[in-house]
C-alpha cells in the first residue's frame, strides 16, 4: 500500500467497524505491517475498546431498532419481553457481540467462524483465538472510563488535545424493564463476552506492569 510505503511523519488512524475483515483472519497481516512500519523507523499500534458485557447486551437490544424494525420501547412491558427473547434465542446478532465483532466483525456471512461459535454457545476455540489477537494489541481500553482511556491513547501518540467525551446513554433504564426470564436469557448470551473481558482485563493489568 501506497502509505506503507512513506509513511514518515504521518499519524495514520484506522478505524475498523462491522463487516469488514476481521481480526481473526487479518490480524497476521497487521503484524507483517508492524514489521514493514518498523524498517521505516514508524510503528503500527493495535487497540480495541471493550464494554462491561451485560450493560453492552442490553444497550444493544434496544439500540437495535434498525435490525429488529421493532420499537422495543413503546411496546407494553409483556410483549417488549417477549421480543427481546425471541431475539435473544433466535438471533447471532445478540449473540456475545463483542466476541463476534473481534474475531469476525461480526459477520454472519463471508468469513464464517461458526464451527466455534454457534448460537448460544462457544467453545475454548474461539477464547484461544481471541485471547492471540487481544496479546497482539498494544493497548486494551475499557469504555467505563472512556476519557481517562483517550487521554492516555494521546499521550501514546504525543497528541496534545483530547476532546472531551460526552456520555450519552438513551435508555439508561431499559434493564429496570426486563424481567427474570429475560435477563437469564442475556447472561446465557453472554458467557463468550465475559470469558472475553476478564481475559482483556489479565492482559492490560500485564501490559501496565510491563
């Protein structure tokens, strides 16, 4: 790629969303860009940011009008339940997302990576394989502190103004709305996303003591 090729004195940002290649299958060729950046005296910096798995699930449901056409909040209590659960035993698309979106973007089609993850399920498979990618990043961020986590990005590539983030939260209280069933329903859904950031968490507790 053309920027590889004069990439001194640039500060190049990527930002990698759904349904383009994902880690598991791109992130070799990052590193064999890390090492073509590195000739030139530059350097290529991997980072993610990760959510606190049950709060990303549940702003998800609801964030997710577009993809269910179903406006969850105007629906009585009951029938909005029952919607959610369907969704939640029926749909990848609520199916540990951040595990999906590491490894695949979270694509259903194109890259498939469904003999270790399934429809509620997972296997060690999949852990392994994002546990080598998450190894690989130079710095692991967390959103519960997203300001703190973007004044340090900044420092790390010598920035000097950070813009403060503002958090908005739409549905701030949607979780108050579900009901036992439902919120079991979320746990199941989310066991790969959990094993996923305690894992994410181990490995930025290393990267700070290195």
């Amino acid at each position: 790629a053309p920027l590889l090729q004069d990439a001194k004195g640039k500060l190049i940002a990527v930002h990698v969303h759904m349904n383009g290649p994902g880690m598991y299958y791109f992130n070799s060729h990052l590193s064999e860009m890390k090492q073509q950046l590195r000739s030139q005296g530059c350097d290529l910096v991997r980072t993610t940011f990760l959510r606190q798995p049950k709060d990303r699930a549940i702003s998800a449901i609801f964030y997710s009008d577009t993809y269910t056409g179903v406006d969850l909040i105007s629906m009585p209590r009951s029938d909005m339940n029952q919607a959610v659960q369907k969704y939640l035993m029926e749909e990848k698309h609520f199916d540990n997302q951040q595990l999906r979106y590491l490894l695949n973007n979270r694509a259903d089609t194109g890259y498939p990576i469904d003999g270790f993850m399934e429809l509620n399920g997972y296997d060690h498979g999949a852990l392994e394989a994002a546990k080598q990618i998450l190894s690989t990043m130079e710095y692991i961020a967390f959103t519960e502190d997203m300001q703190a986590e973007l004044t340090h990005l900044g420092e790390m590539f010598h920035v000097k103004q950070i813009a403060s983030v503002e958090v908005v939260n739409a549905h701030s209280r949607v979780a108050d709305l579900l009901n036992p069933d439902t919120m079991t329903l979320i746990e199941n859904r989310i066991k790969g996303d959990e094993a996923m950031f305690d894992m994410a968490k181990t490995l930025r507790a290393e990267q700070h003591q290195s």
